[in-house]
C-alpha cells in the first residue's frame, strides 16, 4: 500500500481528494488529509474507507514531519509561504512533494537538493499556473516540431460566473480568495513585451489597459495584465518571441469599475482609517470625496465618475455604498479591508449558483512564409459549490500528477514545473476526458 498525504482540505482540495478516493482502492492508496477542520475532512471524504483524516495543525513542523516520514507523497495545498518548509522535509526525508503554487525563489534554491535526495517537487500545477502551461507547451512544442516561428503569444484565465449564475450589474461574484481579488496588481508594475518593445504598467493604470477577448458561445471578455509575463519566456523556450502578454479575464466593463476604487483609494492596505469600526458605507465613500458644502455624496460621485462612466453609477448603487447604517464594525481596518466587507456581503454566490473558469491561448506564428493564428480556449462550469470549476481545475491536474507519480511515470527529480511531455502530455488527455478540455480555431492572416 502506497500512502499519499494532503495538507489542507480547503475549497480547492475537494475536486482532489474525490479523484484520489475514487481510485485508492484500484491502485491500493491509503489518503491521509491533514486539516484543523475535522468536519471539513469527513463531509469531503464521506466516510470511504480509504480515508484518514487528521486534525493537526500542518504550520507546526513538529506535528506535520512524523506524517511526511510515513508517505509515500506528499501534496501541500496550504499558503504559498509554507511550500518551501515543507520542501525541506520532503527532501531530508526522500519524499516527492506536489504544490499548485509559483516556484518562489525559496523553492527554487532547493533543486540542487532536491536532485541529490532523488525527490521531485512538482509545483505550479494548477490551473493558473499550471493548465495554461500544459496546454501552452503542447501548442509550441508542436509549432517547433513542424518548423514554425512563433512571433505572439497572449494567454488570459478568469475565474468568473457561469452565465446562468450571472445576476447582478458587475458580472462577478467572488469564487476565490476575496483577498487577493481586492489586492490584484499591487505590488509593482505588470510587464510585457509588445512588438519587441518592453512594457509596464504600473497598478494606477492597469484596469484601465485592457485588451478585448471573445469565446464562442460565452461572448466578450476583458484582459488585464497579469504580473511579469516576461519570465515566461524562458520558461517556455520562446526567448526571442517578439510579443507574450499574460493576462486576467474579466466581463466588460468590470475594470474601468474597479478602477474608479482603485483611483479613489479604496483599495489601498497601507494604512488605517480612523474610527473606522464607526464608519456606515456613506460614510466610507464620501471620505475619499471632497467636501462640497450641500451637495449630496451621490451627486459628488457621480462628478467624479464624470460623463465617460456614468453609466456605471449603477454598480456601485448596488454595493450599497450610499446606504447611512453601520454594517462595518472594524476597528483600525484600511481601506481595502472595508471594500473587502462589503464586497463579500455583495459578490457572494447563492447556494445553487456555479462558477466558470475560462482561459484562451492566442498564437501567431510564421511557417513558410505565411502567418498563422492559433486560438485555443478552455470553458469549464463548476458542477456546484462544492465542486466548483475553480476546484476542478486546481485539483484535477494535482490528483492525477499525484497518480502518475505514484506509478513510477514521472522520472523527474528536482524542483519543477510542468512543461514537459512526459507530464503534460497525458495530464491533458485525462483532463479532456474528465471534461476540462480545449477548443482550437486555426486561420491564415497573411
């Protein structure tokens, strides 16, 4: 019997830990999942008889080490911050190690190590990242294959509302950490390379440099950049591509929204908001308007917006940032983290709605003399709250990395990502079968 241990059985763990379950008794897999939440654990795993769960706090080293010794692999669905510890053990103790997070240059530090003990850490084998970087390589490696020059690359993935779902004026409800949606593009500007011309944007103006995208059968979406896009150069072998941009999808609209916040401050985390647990929504809003004496705080909105988005008066109306009761309650809160309250008492999915995640590869490249385009989109609906399209997406890729790993079909060792044949090749097949699968239009521009 092969053990495999799961650290964390939060939202994105629930598609893993029933793809897991569903084949423990095939390949004789005892699931050991580490979680404060018992009851989180036994509603995932549903009394299979394969399951373990296990109430320990996985930060604490001193009680996470003594099950790491016993596994056969390890998966860490716990914060980004806690990969590279949990690496080390893996390490010390010969045990490969799954994490759907970027390879922090922590992380990176241990590859040397982790070659020596003969133990892989796969990371960045999610959705975004790790979906667009399988179906991205499967694409150039092909175009390399066939002698083809690759001269754009633009890749965009957002966690959005099933059309079904889609009920409110901003299009959007929060299907993943409401956090980092708040604090999205803070933190240093987004690059890209454009025609051969470097780019950057800094965070003041990010939602308002958007690129227009259209899906078949799911209408028109907007691109915002996504962080540095320029390491993904090397990453993928086009280290001469003359465009690659990495983008985040929203609907129409959402952005030049969000970026009447972002222009007014609401978003800011740097400091606190005096009296702040005292503060009603009117009051929040007016204190990053002017003081004009007479002049309701709508109508000084709306002279912000000013005539170019005043159609979007709506949206915030909805918010209730104009309603005078106390529904706050935060002492020495920022101004984000009051956004972030209401935005939760608002953008908050109904029990029967479902999420859906879309991501679309634009490819142009150059083969005998002619130029190409390649347009490959993936659509997926979450089946329920539960089993969200966000959780199957992450889950699915680590699940069946986890399996294949477990067979003996993965002979890498080091730290890694998931760029390479021998594991994208039939991650993507199974994903396809399991339903995540990818849509390719080909045309000839010139």
């Amino acid at each position: 019997m092969q053990t495999l241990l799961i650290l964390g059985a939060g939202m994105s763990a629930s598609s893993l830990i029933r793809y897991v379950l569903g084949r423990a008794e095939k390949y004789d897999w005892e699931i050991r999942i580490v979680d404060q939440q018992k009851e989180l654990i036994e509603r995932k795993t549903n009394g299979h008889p394969r399951a373990v769960a296990l109430t320990f706090d996985a930060l604490n080293p001193a009680e996470r080490l003594p099950e790491i010794k016993r596994s056969d692999l390890v998966i860490s669905m716990l914060p980004p911050r806690f990969h590279p510890d949990v690496a080390r053990e893996c390490i010390a103790h010969g045990k490969h190690l799954i994490t759907p997070s970027y390879i922090s240059s922590e992380m990176a530090e241990l590859d040397d190590e982790a070659k020596k003990a003969g133990v892989l850490i796969m990371n960045e084998i999610g959705v975004d990242p790790g979906i667009d970087h399988m179906s991205a390589m499967a694409i150039i490696h092909k175009l390399k294959n066939e002698g083809a020059e690759i001269t754009a690359f633009k890749s965009f993935c957002g966690g959005l509302l099933a059309p079904e779902s889609d009920d409110n004026p901003w299009n959007y409800k929060f299907t993943w950490n409401p956090r980092n949606v708040l604090l999205a593009g803070q933190g240093g500007a987004s690059c890209f390379i454009d025609h051969n011309e470097y780019k950057y944007i800094p965070y003041h103006r990010l939602f308002s440099r958007l690129i227009h995208v259209n899906v078949d059968g799911f209408g028109d979406f907007e691109g915002y950049a996504n962080r540095d896009s320029l390491a993904y150069r090397k990453t993928y072998g086009i280290e001469s591509v003359p465009t690659i941009f990495r983008g985040t999808l929203r609907r129409p609209d959402f952005s030049t929204a969000w970026n009447v916040f972002i222009e007014l401050g609401m978003t800011d985390d740097s400091y606190k908001m005096e009296r702040s647990e005292e503060l009603t929504p009117r009051n929040f809003i007016n204190a990053f308007l002017p003081y004009v004496p007479n002049m309701p705080v709508e109508e000084k909105f709306k002279l912000f917006l000013g005539k170019s988005r005043l159609h979007l008066f709506e949206r915030f109306d909805w918010l209730g940032l104009f309603d005078g009761e106390k529904v706050f309650g935060l002492p020495d809160a920022s101004p984000a983290q009051l956004l972030q309250q209401l935005l939760e008492t608002k953008w908050v999915l109904n029990p029967t709605d479902k999420d859906m995640l879309v991501m679309v590869h634009e490819f142009e490249y150059i083969k005998n003399g002619k130029t190409h385009q390649i347009l490959s989109s993936m659509v997926n609906i979450g089946e329920d709250q539960t089993y969200t399209a966000m959780s199957n997406t992450v889950g699915l890729p680590v699940g069946i990395a986890a399996k294949l790993i477990l067979l003996g079909k993965i002979d890498l060792r080091g730290v890694t990502l998931p760029i390479q044949p021998e594991v994208y090749t039939p991650i993507l097949e199974e994903l396809s079968e399991l339903g995540i699968q990818f849509t390719e239009k080909e045309q000839l521009l010139s």
